[in-house]
C-alpha cells in the first residue's frame, strides 16, 4: 500500500509469510518489486504519462525486514530530464509494536517516459514540473496509503473487486491502529460500507484512515477509499467504512489500550 506528502510517495505494507524467504525475512525480490511498484506511481504522478523502468543502480542490501515488521517504501523524483526522471527509493522496516525504524536498502530507478503503444511519447520535457496536488484528500488522516489496480485484483467487469478493496481498507485501519497505540491489534468489527463508484483497472486506490475513537480495549478508525486516474489525476469517491480494532495479549485475549 501507498501514502504520500508533497514531494514524497510511500508505499506502507506488513511483511506477510507469503513474502519472507527460508530466514523468516522479506524476500529481496518481493522488496525490488515493491521499489519498483513504489517509483512507478511517483513517476506517473510527477509526468502524468506512461512510464516504464530502464534501469536500477546502487541497490544494496543492509538491514533484513523481519516477517510482521510494517514496510515502508519511500520515493522521490529526484532528477527530471526530458523523458525520463531518477526516482530514489527508500525502503525502512519497522517494528509494530516499539516503532523501532531501521534503513533496509536505497536505490534509484530510472523511469522512462513512453507512449501507450511503448514508443516515443510528444509533448515533452519533463523537466520543471511537480507533483500533481491531491486537494480532496483528507489532511489530517493518521494514514495515506496508495495501491495500484492490477488485473488479479479486479472482478467480471473489470474493476476492483469488492472484497480486495475491503482488505485494503482493513490493513489502513489495521495500520493506523497499531501505530497510534503501538498494541498487537486485530479486527473485531466494520459497520456498513457503501461502494459509491468502481475503480477500474490500471488506476489508482487512495485511502486515508483516521482514528476516530479509542476505548479501554478497542478504537475506531475510519478509512475512506477514492479511485484516482493515472493519467488524467481524476478522482472519484469510492467507499468509506469504520473499522473497530480490540488490543489483545499473547494469548489472543483482550486486554487494555495503553496510551
């Protein structure tokens, strides 16, 4: 999943076993997919066009993501020419429960600018522009998390199917739980989401969480859900739901939120 600042994308996500290797860490391939994925939607944002990768220099591998650490992906356009940009990428790992940080790796991809059939694209240079605002996005989510649209994630009809949306809308909530207490959470309940407007393949989900209540043993957190175009920047409200989290102990037990 992706969040971003102005200048800055970040591609936040929880180190599951189907990405570890045999040592229990992140596979080095599922975290080169991640950079990748991560310098892609900040190259898009920055030229609007189609982009594909060229090439990747100086990715060295420092510090292990441990399995359950929370991933983040960091990406800056840091050099534009006239068609094509260097984005940087940073990846950190962090402890769910201390909010320990350590730097895992860094590295530069180069993006190149292309036209939708992979040849030369007019209209150019990229130089000199900025990243494109993101006006209706809610500034003051504990969270902003971005993901692409892929053809495995979309139904019949070609557009985000229900249920995967939902699972990203739990792990932003999920997110924006553990870090707002730093407690092992898990999901006890959501009330009633409406889906306002599908969001087809190709494009982009945006989700912003914000805890909105905490309890003795559980918090609330609302996470909304809009759909963005690549090209265009268009977007359109999707869904929004509140996701009730419970703090538990070793033995899956609910226990008290301590703040």
């Amino acid at each position: 999943m992706i969040h971003h600042t102005d200048r800055t994308i970040h591609l936040t996500d929880i180190v599951f076993p189907k990405n570890i290797n045999h040592h229990e860490t992140l596979f080095g391939g599922a975290a080169l997919s991640y950079m990748d994925k991560v310098a892609f939607i900040a190259a898009t944002r920055y030229g609007r066009c189609h982009f594909v990768t060229a090439s990747c220099d100086n990715i060295d591998f420092d510090k292990p993501a441990l399995k359950g650490n929370i991933v983040d992906f960091a990406a800056t356009v840091i050099e534009a020419g006239r068609r094509s940009l260097k984005v940087e990428v940073v990846m950190n790992a962090e402890d769910m429960v201390t909010g320990e940080r350590v730097t895992c790796t860094r590295g530069i991809f180069n993006m190149v600018a292309v036209a939708k059939d992979g040849g030369e694209i007019a209209n150019l240079p990229l130089s000199g522009l900025t990243m494109s605002p993101h006006s209706n996005a809610d500034p003051d989510a504990d969270e902003r998390i971005v993901e692409l649209v892929f053809a495995d994630d979309t139904n019949h009809h070609g557009s985000l199917f229900g249920g995967h949306g939902l699972s990203l809308m739990a792990k932003a909530g999920f997110i924006a739980a553990t870090r707002k207490c730093r407690e092992v959470m898990v999901l006890a309940s959501l009330d009633k989401t409406n889906f306002k407007a599908p969001i087809q393949i190709g494009e982009i989900v945006d989700l912003s969480a914000k805890v909105v209540r905490i309890g003795n043993k559980s918090m609330t957190v609302n996470v909304k859900m809009w759909g963005e175009g690549l090209l265009t920047g268009k977007r359109s409200f999707c869904a929004d739901s509140d996701f009730i989290m419970v703090a538990v102990d070793e033995n899956g037990k609910s226990k008290p939120i301590n703040l």
